[in-house]
C-alpha cells in the first residue's frame, strides 16, 4: 500500500476527496460519477471520495454502490427534529462514509464557530461517519504573521473531545481560505508546514502515536497540473479538491497521487 507511516507503522492511505459544493443536482450528478468511476475504482491504492450535494447523493449512490466512497457536504449534529433545511447524521448512514465539516464557506457564509463544528465532530464519530474536518486561514491572517496562531485555535476548538481510540478515521483538511477557488495555490512547502503545526496540535491533544494514523490533506485550487508537488511531500496525504473535482481532470488527479506516493 502507498502512503505515509502512521501508528504502529502502519501506512496512511492517500485520500482524495472531491467537494463538488453546490454543483450538480442527481441527474447530472449521476450522469458525471458514472462517466468517472470505472477509472477511480481502477486506482484502489488512493482513497477516492465524492462528496456531492445531499439531495445528489442518493442518485451517485446507485451507480457507486459501494466501489467508490461518499462524503456529505455538511450535516447537523442531531439525530432528528425540529431543524428545517438540516440532514441529520442519521440519514446519512448507509450513503456516506464521509461527512466534510468546518468548510471555510460553511464558516464564512453560514456563521459555523469551531464550537458548532466540534459537535459535528463529536456526532460524527456517534454515528460512524468519518469527518474531513477543515480548517485554513485568511489572507489577512498569513500576511500578518497570525497563521499558526488561527490554526492553533481552530485545531484545538474544532477538534478536541474526540474518541482518542478512533482517530484514525478523522481526516482534517488544510485549506487556506485564499487558496480557494481562487487559482493561487499554497505551495507544497507552505501546506506541509501548516500540515505538521495541525499535527503538532492534535499530537498534544491525544498523544503523537495516535495522531500518526491520522491523515491530513491539502485543499485550495487543486489541480491535476500541481498536485504532483503536494504529493510528493510525504506530509501530505492527499487532496481537497473543489472546482477539479466537477471534471474529468478529478481522476488525473487521484491518478497522479496513487503514481507520486507510490
Ligand atoms: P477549489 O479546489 O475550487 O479551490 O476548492 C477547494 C475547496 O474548497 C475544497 O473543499
């Protein structure tokens, strides 16, 4: 298997994880997940994920079928109840292995405070879904000196409390907020460096030998013509890909990272 060493030696499996955001209602969405998922299962040493909109992933689970993993996009931390527009955990059991928490959109736009998110978390491993749990500073914050500082709060507000003996199963994505969309990637470099201070962070939180399961990615204007770089880094286990992830260029990408840390 490629990928990174984790706890007991054992290797961290690559994850690429497409975040199609508010694209693609279920028939195109189906339509587009068959046109790539003979060439994703053909790549089983990088972990695909496709995360589509709720209402979408009913539709991509029928042609899925358990070869390629879901993820939600968001989800409440109640079971079930008076929450109008929320999709609850609960109803995603059986779709999702996934659930992506904590996007900086879900912050920006929709207010989430890594309080909220950690109850997410915490939902999340109760009702066995595994979190992508994001976190990634502003421009302001890296020009001004602030990065480790704000990730520092987010880590330890957004991820403490968690079940220590499944942590493996969290994977945590570091996308600076203006790195997304925006075609300015991070370089590997400056990703691996936040990659490692997330890891510093949960390492004091639970211990190092634990943290050494967990995967981290990068995320933030991923594409099949920079991702060799990030891959390359063995702190990187992977990718949060958003606008690639609408497109062929989705499996260049998975591709590209099962070559790289192979
Ligand atoms: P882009 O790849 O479009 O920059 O989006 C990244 C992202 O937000 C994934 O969650």
């Amino acid at each position: 298997m490629s990928g990174a060493t984790g706890a007991n030696g054992a290797r961290r499996k690559p994850i690429v994880a497409g975040n199609w955001k508010m694209n693609y209602g279920p028939t195109e969405g189906r339509e587009f997940a068959e046109s790539i998922l003979g060439d994703l299962i053909a790549i089983p040493q990088v972990e695909s994920v496709l995360c589509p909109p709720a209402i979408t992933l009913t539709a991509v689970h029928a042609v899925t079928d358990g070869a390629v993993k879901l993820g939600a996009q968001n989800m409440y931390f109640e079971a079930r109840g008076a929450y109008t527009g929320e999709i609850s955990p609960t109803m995603l059991q059986g779709l999702c292995t996934y659930v992506i928490l904590g996007h900086s959109e879900r912050r920006g736009y929709f207010g989430e405070t890594d309080e909220l998110v950690n109850r997410k978390a915490k939902a999340a491993f109760e009702y066995g879904l595994r979190p992508i749990v994001c976190v990634g500073e502003r421009l302001e914050d890296r020009d001004a000196n602030l990065t480790e500082r704000f990730i520092t709060t987010q880590v330890k507000g957004s991820l403490g409390g968690l079940p220590a003996e499944r942590l493996s199963e969290l994977v945590v994505a570091y996308e600076p907020i203006w790195a997304i969309g925006t075609g300015r990637a991070a370089t590997a470099q400056d990703a691996a460096d936040v990659v490692s201070l997330i890891r510093a962070q949960l390492a004091e939180l639970y211990g190092a030998e634990v943290v050494a399961g967990v995967r981290v990615q990068y995320g933030g204007s991923v594409t099949s013509a920079n991702i060799a770089e990030f891959a390359a880094n063995p702190a990187i286990d992977g990718a949060l890909v958003g606008g690639a992830s609408l497109t062929p260029d989705f499996v260049a990408i998975v591709q590209c990272v099962a070559e790289v840390k192979g």
